[in-house]
C-alpha cells in the first residue's frame, strides 16, 4: 500500500536558509539548462526534430509541477516551474503551428 507522506516534518539539522538556497540552485539550473534548447528553436523556427507527444506531456507535468509549488508554497518550484512552463508552451505552440 502506498504510505503517502505525514504532516509533521522530521528534524533537520540543515538551517531553512540553506534548504531554500539548494531549492533555488536546483531550480535555476534546470530552468537554465532548458535556455539553449528554446533559443535555438526560437530562432531557427525547426520544430522537426521535436516530439509532439513528448512536449504535449512535458508541458503538461511541468503546469502540474507549478500547482504542487504554488500548493507547498515553495518559491524555488514556483518560479522555476513558471519559467520553464512557459519556454515549454511557446515551443509547444510552434510545434503545433508549424509542424
């Protein structure tokens, strides 16, 4: 059976400065990470090579990763979820607009 997680948080040694700054890293390395990528179909406007199917579920995930933020209340998620989800669906949209 699936044991979903307690309401009580367990102890953590680690500063809540600290935990929120290892969000922020996480979150604007992937987020960044993902730049290249949408430039360069930004500018070429070639969405040959990219998956309809995959970009539809990714950018799917990515709005649901953003509730789960927004939810938690956790900025890192937040912003970086905003961010990607929108490079997402501006890709998503050439994808579909010009094939």
């Amino acid at each position: 059976m699936l044991k979903l997680a307690s309401r009580h948080k367990p102890a953590n040694p680690m500063p809540p400065f600290w935990i929120e700054f290892i969000g922020f890293v996480a979150a604007a390395l992937t987020t960044f990470s993902f730049i290249p990528q949408a430039v360069k179909t930004f500018r070429s406007r070639d969405t040959r090579s990219i998956s309809l199917g995959m970009y539809a579920i990714f950018t799917v995930g990515i709005a649901c990763w953003l509730v789960y933020g927004v939810l938690l209340e956790s900025w890192p998620m937040i912003i970086a979820n905003l961010i990607t989800l929108s490079l997402a669906a501006a890709i998503l949209t050439m994808k579909l607009r010009f094939g």
